[in-house]
C-alpha cells in the first residue's frame, strides 16, 4: 500500500531517503538529514541504529511527524499516525481499514511477545496471519487488490544483520545478510 499525502512536487525522490538515512551512523543524525532535504513526496521510515536508538518518521513534502517507541515498541503500517498529519490520510476504505487493522495487531502480538523478541519470534510474528482478511504476511489468495507481502526485513544494527525474506514469509525464509562496521 502507498503511503499517500498531496502535494507532491519537485525534490529528493522518497525511495533515497533511505539511501540517504544509512550514511548516518544515528537515528537522530539520519532523522536531521531527512528533514532537511526538499522532499518530492511522502515517506515513512523507521530508524533504528546499534546503539539501540528507534524512531519513526512520517514525511509528507513540507510536514513530519517524529514517533518514539513506546515501552520500548515501535511500529507502523501504512497510513498516518502522528497528530499533526492526520490530516494529510489519502488512504480510504478497504485500504485504511487494512492499515489500521496491521497496526493494532502488530501491536497486540508486539505486547504479548515484549521481553522475549527475538529474531525468530519476529520472524513468526511478520508471518501472521490470524488478523485475516487484513494479515501482517499479505498473500496473493487474499483479494486484498495488487496488495502482497513483497519482502519482510528484520534489522539487528547492534550486530550489523539483517533478515529478509524475499516474497510472503509464510512461504520464503529468511537469509542472514551481515555488514562490517
């Protein structure tokens, strides 16, 4: 699901925010670049660097909104949740309704598994699919649209890993990728 506000103009295009985010070795150094680039469009990302530090940023092209974990979670799905850009929401219907749900349960199985995360239980958990029709792990089967899990990735910065899974990872496991410092 896109990640919509309007807008949209002439700028840094949303898909090097990233890029540009991973030139820093902080969140709040990444957080600052981000901000100030002239943005093209909207953009959420989270931040998470090794030394533990997480936040997430919705960006429309002249506005952002700054979200801290709470009790040490963080997530998002694809709609705005940050006060200030509520009313910015172009999503509708089925498709903010599937946003809203994947963030409850997110959240919901985030809580029944805090203090015992892990790579494996993030790993069951972005596999679910007990809030069906509207599942964390999207299948093709699910009539959500053109809508599907593409890849799901789980980040462990202090140990410079990350675990993708390529395609739905009910149905893909993860690989190990690891980086030097």
């Amino acid at each position: 699901m896109a990640f919509k506000s309007h807008g949209w103009r002439a700028g840094f295009p949303r898909y090097l925010f990233s890029r540009l985010a991973l030139t820093y070795d902080s969140v709040d150094k990444a957080i600052t670049a981000v901000r100030n680039v002239p943005r093209a469009s909207s953009r959420n990302l989270i931040f998470l660097d090794r030394n533990g530090k997480a936040a997430d940023l919705e960006t429309t092209p002249t506005q952002d909104a700054l979200i801290e974990p709470e009790n040490s979670l963080l997530a998002h799905s694809n709609h705005f949740i940050g006060e200030n850009l509520l009313d910015e929401e172009r999503s509708t219907g089925r498709n903010l309704e599937n946003s809203r749900v994947r963030l409850q349960r997110i959240h919901q199985l985030l809580e029944d598994y805090h203090g015992n995360l892990n790579v494996q239980v993030m790993q069951d958990i972005l596999r679910d699919r007990g809030s069906g029709p509207h599942s964390l792990c999207v299948m093709p089967v699910d009539d959500m649209e053109d809508n599907i899990t593409f890849a799901s990735i789980i980040a462990e910065p202090s140990k410079g890993k990350l675990w993708i899974a390529i395609g739905p990872p009910n149905l893909y496991e993860y690989k190990c990728y690891s980086f030097s410092s």
